[in-house]
C-alpha cells in the first residue's frame, strides 16, 4: 500500500465532506463490516460521485477514471501525485484498466468502479457489462455495491457544467460481500446483485415522494440529449434558455422544472421523452435514415496527445461513420461513449479516436444510432 496516498485521503476526505455537504446539502451512511480489502461498484450520477463515495468509506482506495482527465494539462498531474487514478479509454474494452485495478487488489488496496462506465442522460442505470462479474470473481476480494439517489436531478448530465442544483442526495452501501461469498457465486450470480443494487430510476423515486432541485436555468443544456422535436420532426432545432427548450424550427416549447418534470408536451419526464427518441432513432436505423451534421473533427488520440484525422461534414448510416474524407466501418468500432456533452469517443482498427460535432449540433445522436445499428445486426445475425 502507498503511505503518501493514504495520508493525503486522510487528509483531504475530510475537506471533500464539508464540500458536498455546503454545496449539495449531501447525506450518507459511513460503510461498516468491510472485508480486508475491496472493490467498490458505484452507479455513476454526477461529476462529484468520486467526492460522494468516498465520503462513506474512511480508508483510502483507488478509482478508475475515464481517459480523457489526463489531457487536463495542468490539474491532472495534480490529481495523478495525489490519488494516482486508474485510466480507462472509454469506447473500449478497457483491458489495461482491468489489469490495473486487480494488480492494485492483489497488492491489498481497494479500488471504486462506477460501474456504467458513463453518467446517467435519462435517470436510469445505464447497461452495466456482464464482463464486470468476470472482474469481481478474479480478484478475489469482497465486493462493495454503493448506490447514488438525486444526484440526476443535482447535476444532470445534458445540463450545463457548472450549473448544479440544490436538492436532496444521498449515498450509502446497498451490499456489503466477502471475498468467500464472491468466490462460491457463479459469474451470473455475481452480476445479478451488481445489477439488483445498483439500479436507480431517478424519476421513479422523485414521482413517489416528489423533492424540489431549485437553481438558475434549470432547462439550460437540455438539447445536449434532445435532438427530434416531438411536433414537426426537426433534428438539431431545440434550443434552450431558463427553464424552457423550444424547437427554432416550429416554435414546439418545453419547461423544465424545480422537480425534474416537463410541462408543455406528452411526455412528463425526460426519461419517458428520452425513450420515445430512441424508439424513433431505432427506425430511424432500420430504414436506413443517415444522421448528419454540417461539422466536425476527428482526431485521434495517444499518449495524451490529440491529433487532427479529419474535419468537414459527419455522417452515419448503419454501416458507416464518416468524418471529412475519413470513412470507419461501423463493425470496426469496439465500442462507442462520450465524455463530457459533446466528444465521442471510440476504438476502432486499434486507433482510439474522438469526435466532436460543432457547437449547435447534438452529440449523442451518433451513440444512439450506434448502439441501434449494433442491436439490429446482432439480431439479424441471430435470425440467420
């Protein structure tokens, strides 16, 4: 175990407590009966999950965090002398993260997970892969699941950086499980419980006992999810402001408010009209509609190093991406996530890659429409 790494949580937990509750008013439960030595599973919510989990849990761990933290050029040599995270390129299997964390495990440390991966867009636990059980099972030490209630309607991920709200959150340990309970489950067992307790509706718990989140703005960045306007069918037409996004192209108006909830159109809650866009980009793929905007970039990425592939017009289609003159087969692509609200980032032909649709276009059409493509080839595969 790193002493140095040690010292500074015992010095700086204490500081990032005191932050959380100022900020966000955030409650928790300290963890109790811990094995040796762990790994944490964390759904992911926020920004500030890592300041969160880490105020129930007294002993210093590990994290993993997404790659694109090291092109932080002067705060990450920073968060690397005091924590020294474990880099994961999101969009990939992620192999030497894996490596990492169980290399810190076996040494006797602990390390946190957030398991999705990615941050919530809609309020639900994002997909968790079944490969994480295989990873619990081979580092044979305990297992701590740790849940996030409100921290989508705190900070939610289409918002603007910066622009929290007040309101209920909380953190606490959901299943606390030894390394011998671990080894005598099966891999399907242990992903079960991963999946059982850390799944979080957001909106499912605000519409059973409703809680305020007030701030300034609360509609500000909302197009950074919603692209199809429900009325006429524009893409990229949502513009938002205040409390309201409205669609430049038929003047269709929604509002957000203090409660998470959407006045003004069918659908109550961004999770319900985040899934109507999804049923609609889903035929969208299976009639083979292209999505595109006007500009972009592609760059690739390497050793912290960002290096222009390509600008012009972006294009998707069910078989391809294309960036500029630049042209990457969709089977090429490992997989496919973003970081913050507009890079997309992607392994494909072992080049890691990001790509960034200008500003006024949404990003995450493009992960959607992957994710749509790959579910329709795998089923039409199967039914070969």
């Amino acid at each position: 175990m790193n002493r140095k790494h040690r010292i500074y949580w015992k010095i700086l937990r204490p500081i990032g407590i005191l932050f959380a509750k100022l900020k966000f008013g955030y409650t928790y439960e300290v963890a109790k009966n811990l094995p040796d030595n762990y790994i944490v599973l964390s759904n992911h919510t926020t920004d500030f999950d890592p300041i969160f989990v880490a105020s129930s849990f007294p002993e210093q761990m590990y994290y993993i965090a997404s790659e694109h933290i090291t092109r932080w050029k002067r705060f990450y040599p920073i968060l690397k002398h005091l924590f020294e995270p474990i880099i994961r390129q999101k969009g990939t299997v992620a192999a030497a993260a894996v490596i990492q964390a169980l290399r810190k495990v076996k040494e006797g440390n602990s390390v946190c997970i957030f398991a999705e991966g990615v941050r919530s867009w809609d309020g639900l636990t994002a997909p968790i892969l079944p490969s994480t059980g295989k990873v619990v099972k081979k580092a044979a030490c305990g297992l701590v699941t740790y849940k996030l209630t409100g921290g989508y309607f705190v900070s939610p991920n289409w918002s603007r950086t910066g622009n929290a709200r007040r309101g209920p959150i909380h953190g606490a340990p959901v299943g606390v499980y030894t390394a011998e309970r671990i080894a005598a489950m099966t891999v399907d067992e242990v992903n079960e419980i991963i999946c059982r307790d850390l799944y979080e509706d957001a909106y499912a718990t605000q519409l059973a006992d409703p809680k305020p989140y007030r701030g300034k703005d609360l509609a500000q960045g909302l197009e950074n999810l919603l692209f199809i306007c429900p009325h006429c069918d524009g893409r990229d037409t949502f513009r938002s402001q205040g409390d309201t996004v409205t669609c430049q192209n038929c003047g269709y108006e929604l509002r957000y408010d203090a409660y998470g909830m959407l006045t003004g159109g069918d659908h109550e809650t961004v999770r319900d009209l985040a899934a109507w866009q999804k049923a609609k980009i889903h035929e969208d793929v299976a009639a083979g509609r292209p999505y595109t905007v006007a500009e972009g970039t592609l760059s690739s990425i390497k050793k912290q190093q960002e290096t222009l592939v390509a600008q012009g017009p972006i294009e998707m289609t069910p078989d391809t991406l294309r960036c500029g003159e630049t042209e990457i087969a969709l089977t090429d692509i490992v997989d496919m996530a973003i970081t913050g609200r507009h890079a997309i980032v992607f392994m494909a032909r072992k080049v890691y890659y990001e790509m960034i649709p200008a500003a006024g276009f949404n990003s995450i059409q493009f992960l959607y429409y992957y994710q749509s493509a790959e579910k329709l080839r795998q089923k039409n595969t199967q039914e070969e």
